[in-house]
C-alpha cells in the first residue's frame, strides 16, 4: 500500500481520507485537482507547483546544488 505525505513526518497530512488518515496515492489526484478549483486555480497540475517552486527559489537565490537535493534530482541538468 503506498501512501502519500506532505512531509517526512506521517502526522503532517496533506491532503487526508474522508474518516481521516492517509490517504492512498491512488486517489489523490482527485483531491488535489478539487481543492485547486475550489482555491480558483482550476487546471493547476502538481508539476505546476514544482516548477514555480524552482523557480521562486532560484530567484531567492538558492544553489543549483540546493535545489537539486529539494527536488529530488540525481542530476543538475
């Protein structure tokens, strides 16, 4: 079963199941994409958001290097 956290802690729930908990990969697209729409930024994608977050934070003035760790990237390119 695989589950999916906002952060390293499984206390720290995004987006959760309707009796509460984790809720399922499988699924959380729909959540996402529904509460998008309802903040009025209806066909906003997650990919959106790591791209305005690597944006934003090269802007700030974050490292190349600090940023490919943030992201998740074996590699700079």
């Amino acid at each position: 079963m695989e589950v999916l956290y906002a952060c390293e802690s499984n206390d720290s729930l995004l987006f959760t199941a309707q009796k509460g908990g984790p809720l399922h990969y499988s699924r959380w697209r729909t959540f996402f994409d529904r509460a998008a729409a309802a903040a009025g930024l209806e066909g906003l994608t997650p990919h959106d958001l790591r791209r305005a977050y690597a944006t934003l934070s090269t802007q700030a003035g974050v490292g190349p290097k600090a940023l490919q760790a943030a992201m998740g990237h074996s590699d700079i390119g």
